[in-house]
C-alpha cells in the first residue's frame, strides 16, 4: 500500500467510524464501543507508518483537481512534511486515548453513542487540517471542528451553563472566522491557487501584493479557533462539556489548529513585520493575562483551561520570533501532559461522582482516595512548570532561546522588539505557571474541603490511560529535542544555559512563593477557622463567627481583603484576584462594545419595522377595506331602498346639471 493511500485512510477512518456510530447507535448500541475506539486505534497505527515512510524527509505531495472553478483551482492535495506526520500522530495519540477513557468516564451516559461519534468525527476534522495540502479542505476541517465543538460543548445541555457555552464557543469562534475566510480568499487571489505549496512559493519570490492585511486577516481567526486574546473567552467556559472532550480540545484538536496553520504559513506572516509585531504582542498579553486568571479560579478544569490559553500563547511567541520548530515542538509536548492534566482532573472529578466538586475549594482528602490520578497528575504539573527533566523543561526553553535568539540579533526572521517581549513576557508566564500549578496541586490533593463519598475505585480504562499519558509527559522532551530539528528543518532545539536557568529558577521561585503563602493561610486557617461555625453547637455559634471575624480583620485589617483560609491565590494576587477571577471582565467589556450596541440596533429596526414600515403597510390595506365596508353597508336587499336611492341620485344629478346651465 503507497503512503498517499495510508495518509489518506487516516482522516477516512475516524469519519467512517462516527458514520457507523451514528447509524446504529440505537438499533446496535454493542457495536458502539468498538466504532469508537477501533478507528481512532487504527487511525494512530497508519499515522506512525505514515510518520515512518516521511522519515523527516522530503514532503510527500498528492494532489487531483475537485472540480473545474474557471479561475483559481481547489484540489484535494495532501502535503505530508515532517511536522505535519508528528501532529497527525499527537492527534490520533491523544484521540484514541480520551475515546478509550470515555468507555470508563461515560458508561452510564445515555448519549455516549452521539458523543463517541462526534468525537471521532472531530478527530477525522483535524486530521484532515493537519495532512490537506489545499487551503480550501483544510477550511472544510476547520470548520467541522467548529461544529463538533459546538454539539460536544453543549453535550450536558440539559444545563444551562452547556448551553450557553457551546453558543459562546460557536459564536466567538465564527467571530474570527469571517475575517479568516476573507484573508485565505484574498491569499489565493495573490499567488493564483489554494496550494499550499503554490502559496509558500508565491512568496518565497515575494509575489504577494498585501501581505500585512491578509496576515492579520488570517490571525483573527486564528486568535479565535487557538483561543488567543482578545477572542479566548470562550475556552474557560467550554470547561462545561465532558471532561474527556476538553482533553481532546485542548491538547490535540481545535486550540491547537490555529497554531498548526500559522506553523504551515509561517511565511506568509514573515513577509509582513508588522503582522509578527502584533503576534508577539498577541502572545505576551495571552501568557501574563491567562497566568494571572489561572491562579485566581477555583475550579479545577477553568484553571487547566486558562493553562491552556498561556501553553498556546508560548507557541504564539515561537512563531512570533520565526521559530516554527519550537512552537510545534511545544504543541507537541503540551498535547501529552494537558491532556493527562485534564484525564486526571476528571478521574478526580469521577471519584466524587459530581462535577461539583470541580471547585478546588472544595476538595478534601483526595491524595489516597485517587492514587493514580494524583500521581500522574503530579508528573503532568511538573511538565506544565517546565522543571527538568520533564518534557515541558525542554519544550518551553526552546520557545525561551528563540526569543533570546531574537532579541540578541542573531536572526533576521522577526523584529528584535518582537523577541523581547515574548523573552520578557514568557518568564513572567514561566513565575505564573509555576505558582498555579503548584496552588493546584495543594488544594487538589492536600486541600481541607470535605470528604467526598467514596464511589470506588476508577474503572481501569481510565487509570491505565493515565499511565500511558504519564511515560512522555516524563520522557518525551529529552528525547525529542535531538531528534526534532531535522523533521522541522529548524535550527537546534536544545535549552540554552541562560533560558534554562533564568526560566527554571523563576519557576522555582513561583512554586516555592506559593507553597509558602498557603502554608501561611493554612496555619492561619488552623487557628481562627471561618467555617468552625458548623462544628459548634447551635447556641455558640454566633459568639465563634464573632471571635473569628474579630481575629481575622486583626490579622488582615479587612475581610473583603484578607486571603480564604486555605487559598494561596488571593493572598499573592492581593487587589488582582477579584479581577482576575472573572477573566478581567472582558465579557462585560465586549457587552458594552459590542452586544449592547447590537441589540439596541435590534430594537430600533424592530422599531421601525412595526411602528413605521408596518404603519404604511397597515394604511394601505385599511383604505380598501372601509371602501369596501361602505359598499358593503349600502347593499341591503331591500328594493325599496335602491329605488328611493336611485330616485335621490336623479333629483340630485337634476339640480346639479341645472345648477351648471344656470351658471353657464
């Protein structure tokens, strides 16, 4: 079998099984389990012999024309290079393992059947972005992922939180989507063809007419599907659907298309300064603002979620400075440990038998009751801090030494303001990452909430895929970064000495400042407990909230200041937490810009619809209607009354002509 038809079976697979899953999800719902994983099993198998017969090598290029368009052509084309057959194997990597988990984490649901499928026809989507050499398919990709999205966010919809969710994602999404179509237009206008080849060539000889505007009419979009600031609100709230999915969203799927096409049109955006000037900036505001929020949210999956929009904004920063091997080395790495983070939260999640205790605050005595999930859990926050010698050590710093690389002046690829401020914001980001990690980890795993009942062990699909996320979460990043540069055609990957230690040090320094200000508010809690009026008889509790009140504004001066008992969070954000807790407002901020206005507009036109248009519309069917009403009245059957009528209109008709004789 030639590797264009294995590349080809590989999006056909997933597609075909959420066809079948569809179809006899009722009538046959035996056969469900099987067309769920077996596809995405098998679908992972022909990536890596795909990934094998590329080798790093030479792309593999297939293409035949769709259909005659009379001006630009639209292909089904697949271009296969090295970066491209490793995503495609992160993807059915991480598909298979949440379809696999899902048999576990969703045994009971009644929907799963619809779910499975959706799933599997979400990972055929991205398959199909990641292999198509046509921009015009790998639109087709995108976009189902939009949809899938939409229906798996909205899985619970029986809540209104799902609901709104998957319109928000849907909508914010589609947002940058209309400016995304118009700049993949405007592109193949310039260079005569959707291929993607034809494109890189066009501007490898400088054949663009408007590289500037169609490069920040593509970054919309991608700002919007790689939930990037200012279009990322839409991921923490997505944070409602099942908790497999927002592993599958934001490791392998979705989040991560936007970066793999930027990665596949890097330069298109390096023709234009100014567009890599904006994503450096569009990168340093997603890693510091997203690291603020995180460490400020209390449940556990809106944490990983904002984790997740700084991850995304680290390979931001990478194509910012024209290091596209480090942004997909990156993508990479944070597709096995987020995904393990978000398996693990939902094993955590699974083991209390309710999303509610989603809320960190609430945990309590977790560590024994889900060895695995904590233990693997542990890893994956190690990797996600970027201490060595976890993957997310060597994938981080190799964002870190492009920007340097940048900054220092040693390439000409991006302006060198653009490698300061992705240098500068990403050890910030690396403190930030560092400090919620580690308060995640404390209150997950060590936090004072109340036991949860005991609803047994996890079932082994789920452990046993914790495990295997676990082995490159740890290993991977040693490996990988030797091996790598030749499937990205990319300069060395390698940590440099003063990345390394400036970003593992800061790292250090933010888990070490966290661990310490919950101890702080721990010890503080153990003394004067604002909760210890539950534990006290009825008729003492009003002096024991007193006593604790008057400590506790002792201690802090304020309550609405003063830190939660066990929460490192508010003590180290102080007058940010609030803030930052609700995203920095910015839903309210894109309200008052831009819903308001929209639906005051709404009103006016419904205004004048009624009040005027239908006015006219209502005064032009009133008049033939009591013309009508007249004649109507004047036919009343009665001879006499037509006779005395038509003797009066005589008479009158009489005096009339006499009246015009007698003036003539």
């Amino acid at each position: 079998m030639t590797t264009t038809t294995l590349a080809v079976l590989v999006p056909l697979l997933p597609f075909l099984g959420a066809v079948a899953g569809l179809l006899l999800g009722r009538t046959a719902p035996g056969f469900v389990r099987p067309l769920a994983v077996l596809p995405a099993l098998a679908s992972l198998v022909l990536a890596a012999l795909v990934t094998a017969r590329q080798g790093g090598g030479r792309a593999i290029d297939s293409a035949t024309q769709l259909t005659p368009t009379g001006s630009v052509p639209i292909e089904l084309a697949l271009h296969i290079d090295g970066f491209a057959a490793l995503v495609a194997v992160l993807v059915a990597f991480v598909a298979s393992c949440v379809q696999i988990y899902s048999t576990g984490y969703l045994r009971d649901d009644p929907r799963y059947a619809s779910y499975a499928a959706l799933v599997s026809l979400f990972t055929s989507a991205m398959l199909l972005v990641v292999y198509s050499g046509d921009l015009i398919v790998l639109l087709v990709g995108w976009e189902v992922m939009g949809i899938c999205s939409y229906f798996l966010v909205g899985h619970y919809w029986e809540t209104p939180e799902a609901r709104a969710a998957s319109l928000k994602a849907f909508l914010v999404t589609k947002l940058g989507d209309v400016p995304f179509l118009i700049g993949l237009f405007a592109l193949a206008t310039d260079a005569g063809s959707f291929r993607i080849t034809t494109v890189l060539d066009t501007v490898a000889t400088g054949g663009l007419d408007h590289p500037t505007l169609i490069a920040l009419l593509l970054l919309a979009g991608v700002a919007g599907k790689s939930a990037q600031f200012p279009l990322h609100t839409w991921l923490p709230d997505a944070m409602a659907g099942p908790t497999p999915v927002s592993a599958l969203i934001h490791a392998a799927t979705m989040v991560a298309a936007g970066i793999y096409f930027v990665a596949r049109l890097l330069p298109v955006f390096e023709a234009s300064r100014a567009a890599m000037a904006v994503l450096a900036v569009m990168a340093a505001v997603t890693m510091i603002g997203s690291g603020l929020a995180a460490l400020a949210q209390d449940d556990i999956k809106r944490v990983l979620a904002y984790s997740t929009i700084g991850q995304l904004g680290y390979m931001t920063g990478a194509l910012a400075v024209g290091d596209r091997g480090a942004a997909v080395f990156h993508l990479l790495s944070h597709g096995a440990f987020k995904a393990l983070l978000f398996l693990a939260a939902g094993a955590v999640i699974h083991a209390a038998g309710t999303n509610s205790l989603a809320a960190m605050s609430r945990m309590g005595h977790l560590r024994d009751r889900v060895p695995d999930a904590f233990w693997t859990m542990t890893v994956a926050l190690l990797a996600l801090a970027a201490i060595p010698p976890f993957s997310g050590f060597f994938s981080k710093e190799s964002v870190l030494g492009a920007a340097e690389h940048v900054a220092t002046g040693h390439t000409e690829h991006a302006p060198g303001a653009a490698g300061w401020t992705v240098l500068v914001a990403g050890l910030f980001a690396a403190l930030l990452t560092a400090a919620y990690a580690t308060r995640l980890w404390l209150l997950a795993f060590r936090g004072r909430g109340a036991e949860a009942p005991d609803h047994g062990r996890q079932p082994l699909s789920m452990t046993v895929v914790l495990w295997v996320l676990a082995v490159p979460s740890l290993a991977m990043g040693g490996i990988a970064y030797r091996s790598l540069p030749g499937w990205f055609e990319s300069p060395d990957l390698a940590p440099t000495l003063t990345t390394s230690v400036l970003g593992t040090g800061i790292a250090l320094v933010g888990g070490i400042v966290t661990y310490a200000a919950w101890w702080h508010t721990t010890a503080y809690a153990t003394r004067v407990p604002l909760g210890a009026v539950a534990a006290h008889p009825e008729g003492d509790a009003g002096r024991v909230e007193a006593e604790a009140i008057a400590s506790h504004r002792a201690a802090y001066g304020d309550l609405t200041s003063a830190p939660d008992p066990a929460d490192p969070g508010r003590l180290l954000l102080g007058p940010l937490f609030r803030p930052a807790a609700g995203g920095f407002h910015l839903d309210a901020v894109y309200a008052a810009l831009f819903v308001r206005p929209v639906l005051a507009a709404a009103r006016l036109v419904r205004f004048l619809d009624r009040e005027v248009v239908e006015t006219y519309v209502r005064g032009a069917g009133a008049v033939p209607r009591l013309l009508g009403a007249a004649v109507r009245r004047a036919q009343t059957g009665n001879a006499q009354t037509y006779v005395s009528a038509l003797l009066a209109g005589t008479v009158v008709l009489a005096v009339a002509a006499l009246l015009v004789a007698t003036g003539a």
